[in-house]
C-alpha cells in the first residue's frame, strides 16, 4: 500500500529528423492515493502507457520525478520500486508453468521454498486458479492467462499494481465479466491500482478517479461522474461518452449538452428549458434507447447534433420531421472556442 | 424489381479468360523445383551413390576398372591407426568447437542485438570472418600461425611471456596444432551462429523481459531463466550447424596442418582427401569419407526435429 506520485514529469522520445523530439509525457502532475483506483484513460498515443511505463521504471524520465511511499524512486531500477505490472499481452513466461510462472517473482526475492509454495496457492486460490497450476501458458485461455498474470502481480503483495491494458485482449462478453472481478480483487486486496486504458467504459467502471490524458497531458483528473457531468474542456467532453457531448457553436463560444439531455420540448419540465428546433434526419434504436440525429437551429450555427431518448420517452418522431426538442438549462456546459476548448462562465442564450 | 424464373445463361469473358503459365501452379510449382531437383541429382545423390559403389570396389587412380572388393577397404581402414586417430579428432574438435561457438556466439549475439552508436560497423566489422572464403582466411592464420614469424609470437615477446628467440612453433607441436585448429574453426562460425542467435534473440517479446524485470528479476536471472530456455530451440540450431560445418571441413587442417604434425590433427575428410585425391587409392578415400554420413544423419535429423519443435511452439 502506498501513495504514488509523478512530478512534472516529463519523457521525450527522438522522433528523427523529420519529427525532432516528441514529448510522449509533457509535464505530468499526478497522484494516485493509498488504496485508490487510478484510470489513466486516453486515445492511443496520448502517452498514458508511457507514463505508467515510467512510473515502473522501465522507461527513464527525461525531467520530473517518480514518487513512491513519498520516496523518490525516479532512476531505480524496476526491481527495487517493489511494483507489480500487467502487461496488455500478459507476457508470461511461455517455457514455465503457471505454478512457476507465479513463482518467479518470489524466487527472484530469495524466498524459501515452502512459504512460496503457500503464497502461490494463496493468489492461485484468490483468483480461482489453482486447478491450473501445472499447466503452461500455451495450453490456456485469455480469460485464464489473464488471471495467471494477475496471480503473479498480487503474489509479492506489490505496495503497487500498474495495469496496462489488461482486457484489451479478451473478447467483449468476457470482458464484462473480467472487469467485474478485476474491481471486486482490488476492493478485496485494496493495493494502489493505476490502471492504463483507452476504453472509457472500462474507465467509468473501474476508477476510484479518472485521468484523461491527451497529447501527453493530462486534461482532467476527477471521479467518473465529475468526468462525466463536468467536462473540463471539449477534448474530454468528447472524448468521454457514447455517442459524445454535443457541441454547438455560438459566438465564440460553444454550447454542450449530452446527448440524453436534448429531448422532445414536453418531457424537459423547467421553466427557462432552452428550446431548440431539430430537424431530423436519421434515427437508429440501440439497446431500448432511441438515437435521433439531426440539425439543431435557434441557439447558435446550425449544428448537426444527437440526441439519445430513453424508453421512457414515447414522443412519436420519425426521419424528415421537425420537432421541438429541449435542454434543461442546468445541463447546459459552456466552452471556449479556441484550441484549448476551456471551460467558460455561462452565457445569455435566448430562450426560445 | 422483378424477379423471374429464368436464368441468364453464362457468357465466357473473352479477354480475361485465358489461363496463362502463372495461373498454372502444379505446372508452376514443377517448373520452380526443377533446378534445386538437378543440382541435388547430380551434386548430392550421384556422388554419394558413387562413394558408397567405390567404398566396395577397389578403383584408384591408376586402375580406374570397378571391381567387387566388398568390405577389404574398411577392413583396411580398421587397421589403420592413423584412420582411429582421424575419427578421434573430428570428434574432438567438433565438440570443442562447437562449445566455443555457441558461448561465444552467443556473447557476440547480445553485442549484436544492444543499441549503440556505430553498432552497423560491429554488425559488419562482425559478420567478416564469415562472408571470408575458408582457404583464404586459413591462408591468413598460416602466416599468424607461422612456425618463427608468427605476428602472435611477436606480441608474446613484446609483453615478455616468451624469450628472446623463443618461437610457440603453432602448428608444429601436437596440442598447439589442435588447439590452433579449434582456434580457427571457432573464430570462423561464431559469425553464423551469432547472427542465427541474434534473431532468436530479437524473436523474444520485450514484454516477458520487462515482466521479469518488474518482478524483481536482476540481469544472471533474467539471462538464465527466460532468455537462455526462450532461445533454447535456436541454440541448438546454431550447436547443430556449428557442429556440422566443423565435422566435414578439410580446409581448415589442409591448409593449416596438412594433417600434421605426424597426422596429430588428421580429420576424418582430410584423410579421405589425402587417401582418395592425394595418394589416387579412391576406394580407400571413399570407405574413409563413409563415416561421416552415419553423424551428419544424426545431426540433420536433430536439427528438424528442433525446427519441429519451434514450429509447434
């Protein structure tokens, strides 16, 4: 158990000629707390897996320190931060079983023999494994793989696991269900997580808090809800959300609302509902929940935007019509429209 | 749209529907074995069907004449101490060599495979005494080798482990000869079996490493644990080839030793060759050269059950 912590980290790769240096890290300030579950969460390239990657000691930071148990550990070697990591590829050890697979680390720190042997089936046991100690990675599942991986980070009882990409190899159903006992494990064990990942499901899932990173920075760190609801700029509030926050542009400003608050005018009970015509042009049904694509006019350019109508919502609405659709005005976010895209104070928007 | 019963009748497509030779491909396939089918016929199988009917003749040089001679010139190669002492050296140098190979090899290969400004002139400045023809090479190391001016010699004087007018005499002493031998069989594949350990090397996922890394693993661990057992398969591959380029080599003791001195370095192929080619008795020479093959079986009967053995991993 410990607190990690990155300062004004910093990691430049030479890109060659064309490309001079990249900045895959570009002056990261974070931490994640005693027992938290951080989600470092961005598209590819964002330089999330860098940093977890530094963080491990397995790449050297160019400026900035790492900071583990409030020691600074930024130049160690893996082996002496007292880390464990899981790799997108679990990279097993493909000669060994998975008992020794599991074994390894205890052997690499001098354990005797028998309190290694107890420990293995300990972590085997945790994550239902033991029936498979003797067999080699080969002969297993991703779902299992996956777990022998797990086994052999928790067994050295790390004060932290850095996950990468941990489900990115399973397919979609057992992924669900792995995401669901990856959470109830670490509750369980309740070591410092930092886990990598570019999908936000999993993000929203999982965290404790949320990192969104993009270009090597970090744009907003905060609970999923805070990510959710409270975008701290248009990178996040598009990044985050299917189908993503609509934005519509209006002097120099951009108008946000989610998707599932852009409904037909009578199901949106305020007094100061902002009014929007939509003309619709296409509508899909996923899931039970009605996605209506249109242009919105009436309160900035015309806007191609989504709106997502819950079951609940019977509103008869079909392709080619205009509707009178609304936005509660407390779901209303408000950008800048330059490239940062921050967020700004509210502005006069004529209620229709 | 309407949907009717009839069928339209196929036309052929006039311009695209000629089969040409390169759509062929059981022709094709034919065609492209063909020249590696020929050179194993008449460089492969013809003379070693001819080594095996001359190793029962008694054809020399000068009575050309096939005549039944059943198994006289193994009979006589059994009584030969010189042919004992031929057998016992091929063995021996190939499992010397053949150690110091794959160590150093495998040394070399890890040099290869770091990342270091100018590594392109170590890779070149490396692969040398490889791309080297064998005859010249040995010619080279005959010079290094020589009895008084030996370059070597020189430097041992110079650092003062030899007297004034001291001479090592390489290839004249028994166990200088042999070890000089090894000396150049090692130094001329440890190239080829570096480069075959390199990509072994470079095969293995850097994900496993740093997952040995991460859990703790320091470098001997690392190497001895996951390195060493992942490129087993490949270490074996380059042992096997090491092991035969060694065993039929004659070039390295013609040129050095003549088999000398007093047949101490005498392998198995340079005493057929001096047998059959040298001294014109070709039925002697073949019984000789024989034995070589019930080895090179074992050998290329390793090295596929390893490739197998790759394959299924």
């Amino acid at each position: 158990m410990a607190v990690v912590e990155v300062r004004d980290l910093v990691k430049q790769f030479d890109g060659g000629k064309a490309h001079g240096k990249v900045h895959a890290v570009d002056g990261v300030n974070l931490t994640a707390a005693d027992g938290e579950y951080l989600v470092l969460l961005g598209p590819s390239g964002c330089g999330k897996t860098t940093l977890l990657r530094t963080i491990a000691g397995l790449e050297e930071p160019s400026s900035g320190d790492v900071l583990i148990d409030d020691h600074v550990v930024t130049g160690l070697p893996p082996r002496a931060r007292k880390i464990a990591m899981v790799f997108q590829s679990y990279a097993l050890y493909p000669h060994k079983t998975v008992q020794a697979n599991i074994v390894f680390p205890l052997r690499a720190a001098k354990m005797e023999r028998a309190e290694r042997d107890r420990k293995a089936l300990w972590a085997a046991g945790l994550l239902g494994i033991e029936h498979l100690l003797a067999r080699k990675p080969r002969q297993l599942s991703g779902g299992e793989r996956q777990r022998v991986a797990l086994a052999r980070a928790l067994v050295r009882e790390p004060q932290v696991f850095l996950l990468d990409e941990p489900l990115s190899n399973l397919d979609a159903k057992l992924r669900a269900s792995a995401r669901d006992e990856l959470k109830s494990f670490q509750d369980e064990v309740g070591t410092t997580t930092v886990y990598v990942t570019h999908d936000q499901i999993e993000a929203m899932g999982l965290g404790d808090r949320i990192a969104v990173l993009s270009k090597g920075r970090i744009r907003q760190v905060g609970p999923p809800a805070e990510i959710y609801d409270d975008p701290a700029d248009t990178f996040v509030a598009t990044f985050i959300g299917t189908p993503p926050m609509n934005l519509v542009p209006r002097d120099g400003h951009l108008v946000g609302f989610r998707p599932e608050h852009l409904l037909p005018v009578e199901n949106v009970r305020s007094a100061e509902r902002t009014l929007m015509p939509l003309a619709v042009d296409r509508i899909e049904y996923l899931s039970g929940d009605r996605h209506v694509y249109g242009t919105v006019t009436g309160i900035g350019e015309a806007t191609r935007v989504v709106a997502r109508l819950p079951s609940t919502v019977e509103t008869p609405i079909a392709a080619g019509e205009t509707h009178d659709f609304a936005v509660h005005p407390d779901r209303l976010r408000f950008f800048a429209a330059d490239e940062e895209g921050l967020r700004t104070d509210p502005i006069r928007l004529g209620v229709g | 749209m309407t949907v009717t019963d009839q069928r339209v009748e196929p036309t052929p497509v006039k311009e695209l529907a000629r089969r040409t030779l390169a759509d062929r491909e059981g022709a094709l396939a034919w065609l492209f074995l063909l020249p590696s089918v020929v050179y194993i016929i008449a460089l492969v199988a013809i003379p070693f069907g001819l080594a095996i009917a001359f190793a029962f003749s008694d054809v020399s040089a000068g009575d050309p004449s096939f005549d039944w001679a059943g198994m006289v010139n193994f009979a006589r190669a059994f009584d030969d101490p010189v042919f004992w002492r031929s057998l016992g050296n091929t063995f021996v140098f190939t499992g010397v060599s053949m150690v110091f190979i794959v160590l150093l090899g495998k040394v070399l290969a890890n040099i290869l495979v770091a990342d270091f400004r100018g590594k392109w002139v170590v890779r070149f400045l490396v692969l040398l005494p490889w791309t080297t023809p064998v005859a010249l090479s040995s010619i080279s190391w005959l010079w290094l080798l020589d009895s008084i001016y030996s370059p070597i010699d020189w430097v041992l004087r110079a650092v003062g482990l030899l007297g004034k007018g001291e001479n090592m005499v390489w290839l004249g002493e028994p166990g200088l000869a042999m070890t000089s031998v090894i000396a150049v069989h090692v130094w001329r594949l440890v190239p080829l079996a570096a480069v075959i350990l390199m990509a072994g090397l470079v095969a293995i996922p850097r994900d496993i490493d740093e997952a040995a890394k991460v859990d703790g693993a320091g470098y001997w661990r690392r190497m001895l644990e996951i390195t060493i057992p992942l490129v087993a398969p490949v270490i074996a591959v380059s042992a096997l080839f090491g092991a035969i380029f060694t065993f039929t080599d004659m070039a390295v003791v013609r040129v050095l030793t003549r088999g000398g001195p007093n047949d101490a370095t005498q392998v198995l192929s340079s005493w057929a060759f001096y047998r059959g080619i040298d001294g014109g008795d070709v039925a002697g020479g073949a019984a000789v050269a024989l034995f070589l093959f019930p080895l090179l079986l074992a050998v290329a009967v390793g090295i596929l059950r390893v490739v197998r053995r790759i394959e299924v991993d």
